[in-house]
C-alpha cells in the first residue's frame, strides 16, 4: 500500500473514543499523572508520529477535558475537524492504577459524549468524507463496547470504509468491565468479518474464543473472514499471518524485546498505530509488524498513553542501531 497519485487524503481514519486518563505514577500512592488516552485516539496519534496523515472521528464534551483532547490532536497533527461537541453529555475519563497484577483500568464514562455516536453521524458530511477519503480505518472492541449506537457505528463505519475501497483494521481491545462477554463474542466475530486486518492480543482471545494456542486463533480468525492477523503476544513479540489461495496461510513469529518496563498502557495502540502507518508507507505487513514492535517497546518504558509514544526518528534510530550490532 504506497501513496500513489491518486492517493487518498488520509492514510488512517481512527474511530472511537478518547478519554482524560490519570495514571497511578507509583503503586500504592496516590498520585496520578494526568495525560490522555483511548484506544484508537492513541493509535491516530502513533501513527502520526510515525509520519502518517491522521484523523480521528468520535464525540466529545462541551468541557474542559474536550477542549484538551481537541488541542492535543491539534499538537499531533490529527485532524479533527470531523470530531463533535455535545453540550449535554461529558468527556470519559479513566484511571490507571499500578501493583504486582500489573496495570488495571477504572473508567467514569458511562453515558459519555462518544458513547451517544450513530451511525447517522457517521454519514454526516465531515465524517462520511474521512471514512471515503482514507486509505485504512481502525475501530476497537472498545468502539463497539461503549453502547450499542456506537457499535452500530463502528459496524456503519467499517461498511462504509471498504465499499469506498480502504482496508479495515480491527483491534480487539477486549474490556470486560465495559459489556457481558457473550454480547462481546458475537460482535467482535462479526466486526471480524468485516475486517481486512485483524489486531487481537492472546490475553483477548483466549477469553473470547476459549482457544489458547496462537495457532489456533490465527485459525478462528482466518476462519472468521480476516486476510490479514497480526496476533499480539505483550512481552514475547507478535505472530503475523496471512491468508493465500485455496485457503492456506503463512505465519511470521515475530520476538519480543527485552525491556525496562515502566507502564504498559496504550503499548497495543502504539503497536497499531506504527504498524498502520508503515502499511500505508508502503511496507509489506512482516516489516510493518517489525517496526511496531520496536516503537511498543520503546512506548513501555514511559508513563502514560499518548507522552511516550515514539517518533519515527526514534524508532528507525533504535533499528539501525541493531541493525549495526
């Protein structure tokens, strides 16, 4: 996938919800570090710092924290001109706390500004522009999860997208506190089919499928309709697999990078957002999925969803470097 003269306007299209986050800076105390976060805004962000041209399409607040997230896009060079306000319904927020678990996840955005999307929005004019003028659109199962209109519009959107002739990608971002499992199983597999490439991490589905070897749910998801599954496994790297004719596939074990682990928050999102915007770059999904790597390992070693996202600069200076050792 390389910009070409007919290329669209926006290489990635995210959609979902951006929240306020406040995270634990040291277990156990409480002092938090307040930054910002949501799935797929983090990926537009990622995937702007990686050199691709970004829009992000949600909901937020006639509020302080709205009037954040809009100038944080406007740092990152994410357009947001699509984005709505709502002057009766707030921006998220959530909370990070640390321990010997790992990082756990507390939310205050029940009935939120993103959670009242539909699909009607999403056929309004700034909206429906960006998701026919785009090369690749991301949604999460936290797209789908915060109510059932905005599932209804990630599915919208995800139609939309590939009838104009970009590529979906698919996040799973399983979220338990956020619907039942069984509604999640059934849309998620849905939002599968819809998908040209699929992002799951093991943790998300092992839950959802009851599956455990990565095999197995590299199966599930080819078998669901996805092309393309790049199978995020934390620590131990990534596997990579795509579908050829007459049903056979191939799959890339890609491995983990060795680390000082500071907060693994936003580590998937930095993960898709590099490694969609190498995709529109131009490099086949195997390089693509390399470079994500390193840019999430490199994410991990600082506090926060969106602070310690990598530039390219950084990345490609982190793979010449091992390249010449």
């Amino acid at each position: 996938m390389q910009h070409g003269t007919h290329s669209k306007t926006w290489d990635l299209v995210t959609l979902g919800e951006a929240l306020i986050e406040f995270n634990q800076t040291h277990a156990d105390q409480p002092q938090y570090l307040q930054g910002f976060g949501g799935d797929t805004s983090n990926a537009a962000i990622a995937a702007a710092r990686a050199g691709a041209r970004t829009a992000y399409l949600t909901r937020v607040g006639q509020d302080a924290f709205g009037d954040a997230l809009l100038s944080l896009w406007q740092r990152e060079g994410v357009d947001h001109a699509a984005v709505q306000r709502d002057a009766s319904q707030p921006t998220g927020i959530y909370f990070v706390t640390h321990g010997e678990a790992g990082h756990q996840f507390s939310y205050l955005r029940t009935g939120s500004a993103a959670s009242h999307m539909t699909p009607a929005w999403a056929e309004t004019a700034p909206a429906l522009q960006r998701l026919q003028d785009c090369r690749l659109l991301m949604v999460s199962g936290i797209s789908l999860a915060i109510s059932p209109t905005a599932c209804d519009t990630a599915l919208a959107a995800m139609r939309i997208a590939r009838a104009a002739g970009a590529q979906v990608a698919l996040d799973s971002n399983l979220r338990l506190k956020l619907w039942p499992l069984e509604r999640a199983r059934a849309c998620i597999a849905h939002a599968v089919s819809l998908c040209d490439i699929f992002l799951p991490s093991l943790e998300d589905m092992q839950a959802l499928t009851g599956l455990t070897a990565p095999q197995d749910i590299l199966n599930w998801s080819h078998t669901r309709g996805a092309a393309t599954v790049v199978l995020k496994l934390g620590a131990e790297g990534c596997m990579v697999s795509t579908r050829q004719d007459e049903g056979l596939y191939t799959s890339t074990r890609i491995a983990g990078r060795p680390v000082a682990l500071a907060d693994a928050t936003g580590a998937g999102d930095c993960f898709d957002g590099n490694l969609l915007a190498r995709l529109a770059q131009g490099n086949d999904i195997t390089t693509a999925a390399r470079y994500a790597n390193a840019a999430a390992a490199l994410a991990v070693q600082g506090y926060g969803a969106v602070a310690p996202l990598p530039y390219a600069a950084q990345v490609n200076a982190t793979l010449v470097k091992e390249a010449m050792a």
